[in-house]
C-alpha cells in the first residue's frame, strides 16, 4: 500500500471511530456533511480519496476538527 492510500484509510478509520463513538448513524453523518451515503460509505471504508473540503464537512458534522485527526495519524505514518 503506498503511503498516500495508508494516510485516507487511516482518516477514514478515525472518522467512522468517531461516527460510532458520537453514536451517529451513517444516513445522519451524510446528510449533515452534504455528501450522498454511498460516498460517505466509500469514504469510511478507505475506498474513496475525498477531498480537503469534503474532509472538513465531515469533521464538522462529526464535531471534531481535521487538524486534530491529522496529528493523530501523522506519528503513525512512514512517509
């Protein structure tokens, strides 16, 4: 896996992390965010690589900031 599909797949895992943690379902998550729920699944699972905006509506609707989970997945990434 190159080092740019491991950081969305690693995105994509702490915003469903978060998504479960907030008990907000993923129909919720879609509309809040402007985003069709077959994206938003795409998303969730790494298969999609959104983008920057897309990301922030996300973390929005998931009350929690895009900073925030980048510094979380920055130590963790071999670049």
């Amino acid at each position: 896996m190159d080092a740019e599909t491991e950081v969305y797949r690693k995105i994509a895992c702490r915003l469903e992390q978060r998504r479960i943690d907030i008990g907000m379902s993923k129909r919720r998550l879609s509309i809040l965010s402007g985003i069709t729920p077959v994206y938003l699944r795409e998303v969730l699972r790494g298969d999609r690589k959104p983008s920057v905006v897309v990301l922030m509506d996300l973390c929005s609707a998931l009350n929690i900031k895009l900073s925030k989970i980048l510094s979380e997945i920055e130590s963790c990434i071999d670049m």
